[in-house]
C-alpha cells in the first residue's frame, strides 16, 4: 500500500510526507503531529497488536458462543433466580455503564475546564465510552428474556393498547442509556470528521486499497473542507455537546442507581446512591482508561503521545473519586446505624460479616485502599503500580456493584424468603467475553482511527494561536500533547 | 481533461504562519464577499478577521431540545391522563416529579442529535465529496500544516490578476488556481439517479420485508416461541416429573394446611364428642355478634331465625329443620354434641366444616344457646 509518500507537488520545497516524524522535537510542526497521529493507521500492525488482538478476539468468541447459548435456551442457564433475580446481568450492566462515564467526563466536563491536557487521551476516551456503552447494553436487553423484541420497552402505539409505565426507574433507564449512547456517539463523530479529512487528503496512492481507503474515509469525513465559515458552527457546536454531555453524564447514572434506590429493599433505598453511584462511575471509569493507556501506550509506542504527565493526572482523579467512594461506603453504614433501622442494620452487618463478607471486602480493600497509594507522587508516576492499581480498582467496582446487588436481594425483609446465589459457566462466559468485546473494539479503533484528535491538538499547541488579543491568558505549553514538556 | 471543460473556480493562496492568515483574511473582507479561509484547525480571531458573527447555533439547540421536550410532556400527559390512565404506586395520574428523567433526557437528545444534523447537512451542505476544492494540493496542505485564501471566481469583483497580486502581497507561499469541470459540477445528489432509486427501493423491500418476518413469523418459531410452549407441570397431569408418574409432588404424610387442625374425634364418635369437648369460647358480645351473623346465613334457612323449625324453605321441599328447642336439643345435649351435628351432619343436614371454621361453629352454638333460653327463661332472667 502506498499511503501519502509524495504527494506534494508545490513547487516550495517544504518538507515533503516520506521524512520520518521528528516526534522529539522541542517544538513540533503542524505536519509533525499529522504524521505522528496518521502513521500507525497508514502502517501495518506490529507484531504486538495482533498478539493482543488475537488473545481479545478469543475473548469475544467466548462471549459470543455465551450469548448464543442464552439466546436459544433462554435466561435459565443464568444463576439468577428468586430471591437473587438480578445479578450477573445488572452486575455487569452498571459495571459497564460506570466505565463509560470516564470517556464522557474526560472529553466534555474537562473540556468545558479547559484542560489542555484531556485533548490526548479525550478521543481514546470518547470511544471506550461508547464500546462499554454498547458491552453494556447487552447484558439488560437479553436479560428481558426476549431479546429479539426490544421495541416493547419504547412507547409505541400497539394493538395491546398498553403504554409504557413512565413512572417507572427502568423506563428511565431505557430514555437515559439510549439518550447516553446516541449522544455520545455524535459527540465523537463530530470530533472524528476533520480528522476524516486530513486522513482523506494524505490517502493519494493509486492501488486498490488506497482507492477503497480513500472512499471510506470520503463518505465518513462528508467532504469536510476546513473552511472557516464551517468551523466557526462547528467549534460552538462542539462546546453544545460538551454542556450537553455533562449533565447527561451526571443524570445516566443517577438514573441507573434509581433502579435500586427507587425500590424498596433495605441497602438499595437510599438517597446517597445518586452521586454515591456517579462518584463510582467516574472512579472505574478512569481505573479502566489508565489499564488501557497503559497497554495501548506500549503496544503502539504511543509513549510521546500520551506522557506520564497526563497518566499521573488521572491517577489523582482515581484518588479522588476512590476516597469519595470510600466515604460513601463509611456514610451508608452510619445511615443504617442513626436510622434506627432494624432491617437497614441487619442488611449492613450482613454484607460485612455475613455470607457474602468476602465480596465486601474485597470491594474495601480494592476501591479503598488501594488507590491511597497514590498520595505519593513516585507511585503516581509508575507505570507498573498504577497498572496494577488500576486493575484492582477495577475488580473492586465491579464487587461494589455485586455486593449491592447480591446481598440485599439474597436476604431482606422476611427470614423465610432468604436465598443464594451461585453464578453458572455462562455468567462467567459473558462476564470474561464482555472484556473480549470491549478490548476487540478498542484495539480496531486504534489501529484503525485517529486515536488522537489531530485538529484539537494543533489548535492547543505553542504559537497555534494568535494573542495579541489576550495576552493575558498565554497557552500553556507545558499541557500540550506532544511530548508534554516544556518547550 | 481538457481545458475547454475547466473553468476557474477560485485563486487560492497558502500561508505558513497563523498571524499571516488573520491579516489576509482581513484584507480580502475589505474587497470581496465570496471567500473563505481553510485552517487545520479552528483558528481564533478568524471569525472576525473574515467579518462572521457569532454562531447561533446554541439558540438551535435551545429551540428544538425545548419543543421536542415540551411535545414529549405533552404525549406523557395525553397518555396518563386520556389514552391509558392508571394508578401507579399511588402517584396521581399526572406526576409532573416522575416524568423529569425522561423529559430531560429527551431533551438533551433531541438538542445535541438535532443541532449536529443541522450543522451538518443543512449549515456545512454536506455530505458533498465534489466541491471543487476536494482532491487539490491546496486541500492537502490546507488539511495538514497550512492556512488558506480561498478567493472565489464567482465574486463580482474577481479579477484574476488583482486577486494574485493581492496574495502576493499578502506573503502567500504558493498560489494555486482551482479549476473545475462544468460538467463534474453538475453532478449532485439527484432524486431521480437510477442508482439512489434502486438503493431506495432495495432498502424499503428490506426493511419492510425483515420487519413482517420479524413480527408477524419470527416469533411463532422456535426458539422464539419458547415462552408459550415451554414445558411445565399442570396439576392432576400424569406424565412426567417424577416415579409415581405424577407432576405434583404428594405432600409428606401428616401435612397440615396451614391454620389447620383435624377434629379430635371422628364421625362416629358422636358420644365421645359430646362428652369431652366443651365450648372454648367465651360469652362475649363480639361471639355473640359472630354466632349470630354465621346462624342466620347458614342455619336460618332451615332453622328458622328463632330456631324454631321454621325455616324459608317451602313445606313440601322436605328440608324444614327440627326446632333446637326440643328437650333433647335444649336440655340433654351438651355443647359438644351440637358441634358434632355441626361438623358431621346428622340426617339429612350435612357437615359445615367447609363452610364454618371451629371457632365460628362455637359461636353458633353459643348463640343457640341463647335462642333457647330466650324462649325458655329461667327465673333468674325474668327480672
């Protein structure tokens, strides 16, 4: 394939395409960054990427061979069942969803603070919100049991002559994650169409697959053209969908932890769920971005791209949101203590000390304690440690969600109608496989799109801008993209 | 190509540095109104350099998140209130509180969904891959690291030569003329192309076809008809399940209802029964209320409501009642025996146990009890 070797046929002698990016330079050009984004889509895989694309496609077969084995036998293969309806599948559900989050709230509330350096790592962010969206929707649509009849849960009008319930938590549900998803979708397909266009412009060889390269990326780009009257709506709105974003991000998962707090169970109604949730979603969510740049950063030697600056960043948001979480969980126990609450204190005690003790605390030790190492700027800095954290802070939020959801529907009100619950194969099937997907996702999009945003990072870089406007608000160099140093 | 099909379609010029652009897009607003500026990215002050107002399109966004919101209130009110109006945890049937998610969820999505559609196919004109500007160097380089004038041949006041002047003296690198095909031009999106028909017509077939077979065949095969024709255990069936043939488990012997006791004695122990039991009730007024309500619906009838043998009853349907005042009802049977008639029957009265619990039963009888001395007082009550 011949992808942007000589394209220049300006009669200036500017530097033309084939010269090797000079990613180290104290003061990158324009086309450096063009380059140093465009290259690995313009280039064969490594070795390393099909080594893990490999490993997540097995993943994602996994899944699949799940959802198929629950698709023609039905839901009964599950563990679920009375008292413990919904385990697994919710479990997963708002795991999934909570991970979103991190991407929504990198891209849009981070933009709306003009945090310089959410521009690397925002795009990557953007489309794992959408992946874990999409790993997440799975899980309650085939948990309805009727999978292949999703338009019941829209208001339609139909023949039964029955409407929705719309004072329901799960209607809800249904408007928010749809709403969520459709949003964030656009948010991202606007971001990507300029950087359509750059890639359609350096795609000029004359073979087969360039022509077909050149095609798709024609009809995704729309026939951008960089004009300025384009811009102008473009750029306002972009900063639309970020005000947008941000309260949608806020009110997705408030609305999921309805689905608990607007019932009744002791342990799930409580009115500290909705920023206890949302806290919890931003925590995995950016515990997940870390484990992933940190893989994507050394299968495709993105280290220039996505500096240590902005990883230690996040890893101070993940300890932030992590002693959030951490209180909230010291909170629901003090609540359950000064309501006076037999029931709501029964519920407590038992998910410390009782059956289910060791997935409390695991849940402590994973979301509490571990991120409080990152107090320490060493242990921020390293990559080995914050992998490391990152991981278990994963594992710690998806116990949050099964010690929730688990303990209280195995024992509530009356003694007699007590339960267990005991996952089968196909739970864990679809639990290891939802990762198969999300990792088989992410690693086509970053061999295959802009993983950084081209045009964003050139409008934040060192003289991008001209201030004679305001000299008071001088870009922060040290914050761009590139190679996050002073320049 | 040749050049007879070509005509100028602008005179664009490339600039290195961003300070330059600003000032050429300056100049060019004070001589003409068809041009436009090409950044690789959104370049502040450009807007006013090029004489652009601010973008309006927040007031969009406002504009079609609110009336989408707003219709979407009032199809939940029409619904709760006209088309399907129910009771639901007890909230009135218009809970303004319980539609907020919704609404703003709906309005979010229709805001940001309706403002970039907007942006797109009707501000940008897109998708259009045909412009004249698409696939020329001054694109690439325009996409890439430098910043473009584009002076369109179209402005009445274009003169080829004054336009490159003007850029020169602006300090573009290169200038590079932009020609097109007339007939290229010409080429748009058209209703009538036989291709977007057939694609039309493929899609509707599809769509159309795949959501018949989805609703109305699909769903009647299996394993999407499992939840009508999945095996389960009817009662009294003698198929399956379990050894004995039956799908209903037989309870263990001695298994009790609950709230259930059986009688200590039997039919025929009628002697016993009246000899050993006695009435466990107290003479209360709420027993007697209770006595009386159960006597007179399901003993009057024959019994009479004084327990005289008197009962509604025409004479020659036979099931007239004896009177309860008799000596041997009255006088020479205990509580116990009374409720062995009442639990067992005795002639033609069947047993009550189905209809009266024990406790009812005993309030019949002290009830009885009552009816008897009212007709046949004793000294003491004459008073």
């Amino acid at each position: 394939m011949q992808v942007a070797k000589k394209p220049n046929t300006l009669p200036d002698g500017h530097p033309d395409f084939s010269v090797q990016p000079s990613v180290v330079l104290k003061q990158p050009t324009l086309h450096d960054i063009t380059e140093v984004i465009s290259r690995p889509i313009e280039t064969k895989a490594t070795l390393k990427w099909y080594i893990a694309f490999a490993f997540s496609v097995a993943l994602l077969m996994v899944e699949l061979v799940g959802w198929g084995i629950s698709f023609y036998y039905g839901t009964g293969m599950w563990g679920n069942n009375v008292p413990v309806a919904w385990a697994f599948p919710i479990v997963n559900f708002v795991f999934w969803i909570g991970i979103g989050h991190a991407g929504t709230l990198i891209s849009a509330i981070l933009f709306l603070f003009r945090q310089k350096w959410r521009n690397g790592i925002a795009r990557f962010a953007e489309a794992m919100t959408i992946f874990a969206v999409m790993c997440a929707g799975l899980f309650p649509l085939f948990h309805t049991g009727r999978p292949f009849l999703p338009l019941y849960l829209m208001p339609y009008p139909n023949k039964h002559a029955v409407w929705v319930n719309f004072l329901s938590p799960l209607v809800w549900d249904v408007f928010a994650v749809s709403t969520y998803f459709t949003v964030s979708l656009f948010f991202w397909y606007t971001g990507l169409i300029p950087d359509f266009a750059t890639l359609r412009d350096r795609t000029l060889g004359k073979d087969m697959v360039s022509k077909i390269r050149k095609t798709i990326y024609s009809v995704l780009s729309l026939g951008w053209r960089f004009s300025n009257r384009h811009w102008r709506h473009y750029e306002r709105v972009y900063l639309i969908l970020a005000g947008l974003s941000t309260p949608l991000v806020l009110s997705v998962h408030t609305i999921v932890s309805f689905d608990f707090a607007v019932s009744g169970l002791p342990g799930w109604h409580t009115t500290i769920f909705p920023p206890y949730f949302v806290a919890g979603a931003i925590f995995s969510g950016f515990a997940m971005v870390v484990t992933m740049l940190v893989f994507i950063r050394y299968i495709f030697d993105m280290q220039h791209l996505i500096p240590i600056d902005t990883l230690e960043k996040m890893n101070k948001i993940i300890l932030l949101t992590g002693t959030l979480v951490g209180y909230a969980y010291g909170m629901e126990f003090f609540i359950a203590w000064y309501s006076g609450n037999l029931i709501e204190q029964f519920t407590f005690i038992n998910r410390a000390f009782g059956p289910y003790a060791f997935a409390y605390w695991v849940m402590i030790s994973c979301n509490v304690i571990s991120p409080q190492m990152f107090w320490f700027r060493k242990l921020r800095r390293s990559v080995p440690i914050m992998f490391v954290i990152s991981i278990f802070v994963n594992i710690g939020m998806w116990f949050e969600r099964y010690v929730i959801t688990v303990t209280s529907l195995a024992r509530d009100f009356l003694p007699s109608s007590w339960g267990w619950y005991n996952p089968t194969l196909v739970d864990f099937m679809l639990l290891l496989g939802s990762f198969g997907m999300f990792f088989t996702l992410t690693l086509l999009f970053v061999k295959f799109m802009p993983v950084v945003s081209i045009a964003e990072v050139k409008s934040v870089m060192d003289g991008a801008q001209v201030h004679h406007h305001h000299e008071e608000d001088p870009v922060d160099t040290e914050a761009t993209i590139i190679g996050g140093q002073p320049a | 190509m040749s050049a007879q099909e070509q005509k100028l379609y602008a005179l664009t010029g490339l600039f290195e540095k961003p300070e330059e652009i600003l000032h050429a897009a300056d100049t060019a607003r004070k001589r003409y109104r068809k041009f436009d500026a090409h950044t690789p990215y959104p370049l502040h002050g450009l807007d006013d350099a090029m004489g652009l107002g601010e973008s309006g399109m927040g007031w969009l966004t406002l504009i079609i998140g609110t009336t989408c919101m707003l219709l979407m209130l009032s199809f939940i009110a029409w619904v709760s209130l006209v088309d399907y109006p129910n009771v639901w945890a007890g909230k009135p049937y218009f809970s303004l509180p319980g539609y907020i998610p919704i609404l703003f969820e709906v309005l979010v999505l229709t805001g940001a969904v309706g403002t970039v559609l907007i942006l797109f196919l009707i501000v940008s004109g897109f998708p259009r891959n045909n412009h004249p500007l698409h696939d020329t160097a001054y694109m690439q380089r325009t996409s890439d690291d430098m910043f473009g004038l584009c002076i369109e041949a179209a402005d009445e006041r274009f003169e080829e030569v004054s336009a490159r002047e003007m850029l020169e003296n602006l300090g573009a690198k290169t200038i590079i003329p932009v020609y097109y095909d007339v007939k290229e031009a010409r080429s748009g999106l058209s209703l009538a192309n036989p291709l977007f028909l057939g694609f039309a017509v493929v899609v509707a077939i599809t769509v159309s076809g795949a959501g018949y077979f989805g609703l109305n065949r699909m769903v009647f095969m299996p394993p999407f008809n499992w939840m009508s024709v999945q095996p389960r255990a009817v009662a009294q069936e003698t198929k399956m399940v379990f050894k004995d043939q039956r799908s209903m488990q037989q309870p263990v012997d001695y298994t009790i209802p609950r709230g259930y006791l059986p009688e200590t004695f039997g039919k025929d122990q009628a002697d016993e029964m009246g000899k050993y039991l006695v009435n466990p009730l107290p003479q209360s007024q709420e027993i007697f209320e209770l006595g009386k309500e159960k006597y007179e619906s399901r003993c009057s009838v024959c019994h009479g409501y004084y327990a005289q043998g008197d009962g509604r009853l025409p004479a020659d349907v036979g099931l007239n009642g004896l009177s309860l005042h008799s000596p041997k009802v009255a006088e020479q049977w205990t509580d116990g025996r009374i409720y062995h008639v009442m639990t067992y029957g005795q002639n033609l009265m069947p047993g009550y146990a189905k209809q009266l619990t024990r406790d009812e039963r005993w309030a019949v009888i002290h009830y009885i009890r009552a009816l008897q001395r009212s007709l046949n007082p004793k000294e003491s009550d004459m008073q």
